[in-house]
C-alpha cells in the first residue's frame, strides 16, 4: 500500500506512463490508468499480454479490448536502458526504437527474498522450500506467503495465502493439517476486458481449445485423457467461472 501511495502521488500532472511488464501487475496498472485519463505504453519482450498465463488466442482478445480502451503495447522488445531528460525519460528499447514517458513503472514481476532464510540456513529453491504441512527444512519454523514453496509451486496470489494461512493455524492450534490446493481461478483485474484464468499444472500434458466471439472468450485446457485441467475466461465468458472451477483437479489434494 505505501508502494502504491508513493506511486499515485507522482502522478499528478503526469500524461505518458511507460509500464515495463505486460503481466498481471503491468495490465492491471495500465487499466488504472486509464481512469485517470492517462495513455500508458506496456512494453514486454514476450509475445503478448498474460503470455505465461493465456493461450496466445486469449491473450490477442486481451490486447485488443485494452488497445481499444487506450492502452498502447510494445512486444518482443525489451527496454536497454532509461535516460532522464528535460521532458522525463526516454527509453532506448532492443529494436533500436524509443518511447518517451514522463513516468516509468516496473512491473517485472516478483521473485520471494529468501536470502535472510537461506542465511540461517533454510533450504530454499524459488521460494523457501517446505512440505504440506508448510514445515521447512529446520525443526519448528514455517514457511507462509509469497515466500514459500510448496511441492514445486510458489504460488503469489491470495487464495494461495488463505489456504496456506488455514492449514498452518489449524496445526499450530493443535491439529495437524495438510495444505491442500484446490482449483484457485485468478480474477484479472481489467475492467475493460474482465478476464479469469485458472493455469493447468506447468508439467500438464494437453492442448488448448478456444471459442470467441463478440460477447467473449472460453478457452480450456484438456489433458489427453479430456479432462480440463485448466481455463481462461474473458468478457461474459467470466460468468463460468464457478462451474468451471468445480471442474479442474487441484494443484495439491
């Protein structure tokens, strides 16, 4: 929140935001934006918007309702380096191109700052590592939040937490409880083009399938044996999400 704060206050006066990012944190921040009138420039080396999240068909409807709304992007570029000027800033980017912005957010992504941890001699991989019951390698401490690293998954949503938050009270009250992971859709927070989606596991093997038209986008991801096991909803699509989610196995169960 004081990030934010901090964030919000500098932008009065200001007209051309540069976002570094077109992930969940770059999208969102660039729909805010428009709310204030501002035209932000979202600028990623992937593909498109969401690119670890969405088909590349979802992630093209995306795109497309937010250039509608007023946000420019740039992909398959980088930004090599940012110059301050009279104006702001100016960013050199990978093709050899600039974009000047008055501002320039980062919104790179986040990466669990477990140094502390693995100083006191804690096992740690992405995250700090830990078993279901959120023990970790040292007798007596628990890993919780985006920090910690359940069976391969480091997981930096909320419904993660909650579910992690449950389980460790319930053990530490008295009653032994393993951390299950049910299906947890993520909710997008883009008005312009509501959008949910729930990855399949990263090792899942199976193939996406797409439906679009003008009201909205399904796209669901089916193992070979045609169970789902993951989905993207955008626009009126988002109204299945309950019955989808019903649908898909959890992470860890």
């Amino acid at each position: 929140l004081d990030d934010y704060a901090r964030f919000a206050a500098r932008l009065d006066g200001v007209q051309r935001v540069a976002i570094l990012g077109g992930g969940l944190i770059g999208c969102e921040f660039a729909n805010d934006l428009l709310a204030r009138g501002i035209a932000p420039t979202v600028i990623d080396p992937a593909a498109g918007a969401l690119s670890r999240l969405l088909p590349p068909a979802a992630s093209a409807w995306l795109q497309a309702r937010l250039e509608a709304a007023g946000v420019r992007f740039r992909f398959g570029v980088a930004a090599e380096r940012v110059d301050r000027t009279q104006a702001g800033h100016r960013l050199t980017l990978t093709d050899g191109s600039t974009v000047d912005a008055d501002l320039v957010l980062s919104a790179i992504g986040l990466r669990p700052r477990i140094a502390l941890a693995q100083a006191a001699g804690l096992k740690g991989n992405r995250g700090v590592v830990a078993e279901r019951m959120l023990a970790t390698s040292a007798a007596h401490v628990y890993a919780l939040g985006d920090c910690a690293e359940v069976e391969g998954h480091s997981l930096p949503f909320v419904m993660p937490i909650m579910q992690q938050a449950r389980a460790l009270g319930a053990t530490l009250a008295g009653t032994p409880t393993a951390l299950k992971y049910p299906a947890m859709p993520v909710i997008v927070k883009t008005p312009a083009c509501p959008t949910v989606v729930c990855p399949p596991p990263l090792d899942a093997i199976g193939a996406w399938s797409v439906k679009a038209g003008d009201y909205g986008l399904e796209a669901r991801f089916e193992g070979a044996d045609g169970r789902l096991l993951g989905f993207a909803l955008l626009g009126a699509a988002t109204a299945q999400r309950q019955a989808l989610a019903a649908q898909v196995p959890g992470l860890i169960g």
